[in-house]
C-alpha cells in the first residue's frame, strides 16, 4: 500500500481479539505525522487534503480507548510519486484534419510501481481540464496511438496531451501540440467526407469505430460553428427572405435564422448526425465498456451543442439511445463523475433547444423532456 495524494484511502481500526465486545463504548483518537487535513468516523479515517508531499513516509496513530481498556496501533505508509521524467511528441507536426494519420508518442517514464497505463487526449484550448478533453484512447498499456484529429478552418493548433498512471493510481500529465490544416470547403463537401468516413467503418474493430465516431462528432460540431450564421438577418435575411416583424422568414429551399443555408445543406447535415447516431448506438451495444460509455457520451457531448443543426428527430434519438442503449433513468445505473458532467452537459443542450424552439413546449420532445426533467429550474426554463 501506498498514498497517492488524489487516491486517498480510507483505514480502519479494528480489534482482532475474538471475545472482546466492540461495543464497549470505544473512543477512537487519530493523528497524522504530517500536517494533511483528515476526517474520522468512529474507526474509520481519510486524508481529505490533495497537496502533495514529498519524501516523507505519513504515519497514521490511532488510540483506542474506553473506561477500563487502553489500545494504540499505527501504520507507516509510503508516499507514492507519480511518474517522473517522461516526454511526448507528435508526428507528423502538421496535417489534414480527418485526413493525416498522427502518432502520438511518450517515452522515458520513471516509476517503480509498474505497470503504467497511457491515455491520450486532444483539445483545442490549452486552459482546458483533463475532464472536458476528447479522449483520443481508453487507458492503454500502450505508449502511443496512431490516429486522425479534428481540425478548424482555416487551421489550428491542437493540444495533445497523454496522462500516464501507475500501478497505485498516481497520475502525470503532460503536453504537446501539432498544427491541423482544414482547407475551407462548401457545407456540402464536408457532409460529403464524413459520409464516405461513416461508409468505411466495418464491424472487424469496434474500438477503432468508436474512436473515429467520436472524431466525426467533433469535426461535424466544427462544421457546424463555421456555417452558423453566415449572412445577414433583418432587414435584408441574406437575400433569401423577407424580414416581418424584425424576424426572417425564408424563400422556399432556404432555411437558418438569417436564411443563408440552402434547405438541402441543412437537411444533409441531419442526415449525417442522425447517421453517427446509429453507428454510436450499434458500437455501444457490441462493446458495452466503461471507456466506451465514456466516448458515446462525449461524442453526444458534441452532436447536441449546437442548437441551430438539430432537430426534433436528434435530440430524440440521443434522449432515447440515453435512456434505453446507456440506461442512465435506471436506478441500478451508477456514474462516475466524469460521465455525470457529461449526462448533465447533454441534458442541458436539450433543454436549451427545447427552450429556443417554443414557448408552448408542445412538440413531441419536449414535453418528453419536460416529463423526465425534475429540477425547478429546468422546468422554468422549458
């Protein structure tokens, strides 16, 4: 055993005499050999504090008392460092999103408690916490991947980074970045090269299919930002629309807020989205993994962020993959913390656009949401 500074154990005094009654009214007083907070519990005892400590070994004291009995008892443990001295590095530096195969390497990792586990990420904002980065990998032994990254037009640079853990859960993270080319293209050509990506996945490895969906889901949201309000609203609604009461309303086979989508580049990218839907269910229910829980709910993280390209027929195929393929309504059903601020991240993009596409909320959806949405908040909202 050893303490690793963000995986604190919880200890236990017990008294191993077999006919010594534990109900004796025993009082139990804990110390700590260095200064870390702690929290007791009758005989249960927690460091709460995550700083970290450095060459030192914690000692734990208990002292066990009632009126006629007097016990004492400790336990040196170890500090476990995390790992040490290990570096990662990108090639080729700069690519085509969706397009360049990177290999994303770490080497040189010092840590006695082996064996060490690699996950590997991707963001495009270097502020950003490990919690809300797109996992490129699960926790592998592997030291490197091979894989597409996403990119932003005209280009842009993304932060890879690698968290390695060891064997007693104490974790390093580092960095480096690589340059994503995405020339500009038409609406159309993207949708078009994320069908033909969806069209090449086989069944032959599920985990690779379930990486690259959730790489489509992020390129998709991209796509998304950069046809999203392209013209001008009132008064001229981009020459597409007449303005009435300071709102657009759309010539035939136009659509958007400012009229300046074609209906059919719209009605392509619902196609696509509910497409990436279907292969997310299919992979989740032939590898029903926690890492791929993990990447469903981030690619569903991404496909439901932007209010403008989803309709009624999305949000209702992810609130029901929620419900029946990831059964999250489910009593039994425990989440980690990482998947809850997921679940909570695409529950409040539902509501957002349920709020914004009516006032009545009388849609199919979201009276459905509306249904399962306890918090007054949210129903204020709705």
């Amino acid at each position: 055993m050893k303490y690793t500074a963000t995986r604190q154990p919880v200890l236990a005094a017990e008294i191993e005499k077999d006919d010594f009654n534990p109900n004796y009214n025993l009082v139990y007083d804990w110390s700590l050999s260095v200064n870390l907070e702690f929290v007791t519990f009758q005989n249960k005892f927690k460091i709460t504090d995550n700083d970290l400590i450095w060459d030192q070994i914690i000692r734990v004291t208990v002292q066990v008392k009632n009126s006629t009995h007097l016990g004492n008892a400790f336990m040196d443990i170890p500090y476990n460092y995390p790992p040490q001295n290990g570096q990662i590095e990108v090639s080729p530096g700069t690519g085509l999103a969706l397009d360049t195969y990177f290999t994303i390497n770490t080497y040189g990792w010092i840590d006695e408690d082996a064996p060490l586990l690699y996950q590997f990420f991707s963001t495009f904002d270097q502020n950003s916490t490990v919690e809300k980065m797109s996992p490129l990998s699960d926790n592998q032994k592997f030291s490197f991947i091979t894989t597409w990254l996403p990119g932003k037009s005209p280009n842009v640079t993304i932060y890879l980074y690698v968290r390695v853990t060891d064997a007693f859960l104490a974790q390093t993270l580092v960095f480096t970045n690589a340059t994503i080319l995405s020339p500009v293209q038409s609406v159309a050509d993207s949708i078009n090269k994320i069908s033909n990506i969806l069209s090449s996945l086989t069944t032959s490895d599920l985990h690779e299919n379930i990486k690259i969906l959730g790489l489509i889901s992020k390129e998709s949201l991209n796509m998304e930002n950069g046809a999203s309000q392209k013209g001008e609203a009132c008064p001229t609604c981009s020459g597409h629309g007449t303005c009435l009461a300071e709102k657009c309303v759309c010539d035939e086979g136009w659509t958007m807020e400012d009229c300046s989508m074609p209906q059919s580049e719209f009605d392509g990218i619902i196609e696509t989205k509910l497409e990436i839907i279907d292969k997310l269910r299919d992979s989740y229910n032939n590898m029903q993994t926690e890492e791929v829980k993990n990447f469903i709910l981030q690619s569903l993280v991404d496909l439901t962020s932007s209010i403008e390209f989803n309709t009624e027929t999305t949000m209702a195929q992810i609130q029901d993959m929620l419900e029946k393929d990831l059964n999250i309504k489910d009593e039994g059903i425990i989440l980690n913390e990482e998947d809850q601020r997921l679940v909570a991240d695409i529950v409040n993009n539902m509501i957002l656009f349920a709020s914004q596409s009516g006032c009545q909320c009388i849609s199919p959806f979201c009276k459905s949401l509306g249904n399962h949405t306890r918090s007054e908040e949210h129903t204020s909202e709705l």
